[in-house]
C-alpha cells in the first residue's frame, strides 16, 4: 500500500505558540481531520528544538483525500489561525510505500 505523508512545520509569530496549540484544540480539527475518509493519521506536537514552532504529521491514503481536506470547514478553521499566528510555513511531502512483504537484510551495527 501506498500513502502520502505530509510533513508541515509552522514558524509563529513570537510568543503565539500556546494560544495556536489551543486554539487548534478548541476547534477541533484533529478530531474532525481523523474522521475523514482516507486519513490515516493527523498530529500536532511542539518540537522541542524551537519554542516558536509547531508541527503537523499527516498520513492520507491518496492525493485525492488530502485535496478533499483542503476543502473541508475545519481545514478553513486551520487557515484562519495561521493567517492570525503564523509568519513561515515548510511543507515536505513523501508517498510512502508498505514494506510488509519485502525482504529486510539483517544489519548488525558496530
């Protein structure tokens, strides 16, 4: 099985990170994010490397899912908050692929 992996890293605005971290929380969106047909997995975590950052994880199981997110109320939600609290965005984009079936070779590391 294939699936795209979204890596986003907000940069905020100084000393803004508690109230988006909340706010995030408040309107639900992880929540209402899971509920959708063809997510995977959506988390937000605070990196510890940066006291101004946040990061969303997330694992959708084709292109087309993603894009339907990005029309959905709580997606909208998500833009407004980082209108208001966030000055840089990167966004790394991967497809993953399943390796269940596939041979691993034993490394022994030194």
């Amino acid at each position: 099985m294939k699936c795209l992996f979204i890596q986003v890293r907000y940069s905020l605005k100084s000393g803004c990170r508690d109230d988006f971290y909340q706010r995030f929380r408040d309107n639900n969106i992880r929540e209402m994010s899971l509920t959708e047909e063809g997510n995977i997995e959506y988390e937000l975590y605070m990196p510890q490397d940066s006291g101004n950052d946040v990061c969303l994880l997330e694992k959708w199981e084709s292109l087309q899912a993603h894009e339907k997110h990005m029309h959905t109320l709580h997606y909208a939600i998500l833009c407004e908050l980082k209108a208001k609290y966030v000055k840089k965005v990167e966004i790394k984009k991967y497809w993953l692929t399943d390796f269940e079936d596939a041979e691993v070779e034993d490394i022994k590391l030194r």
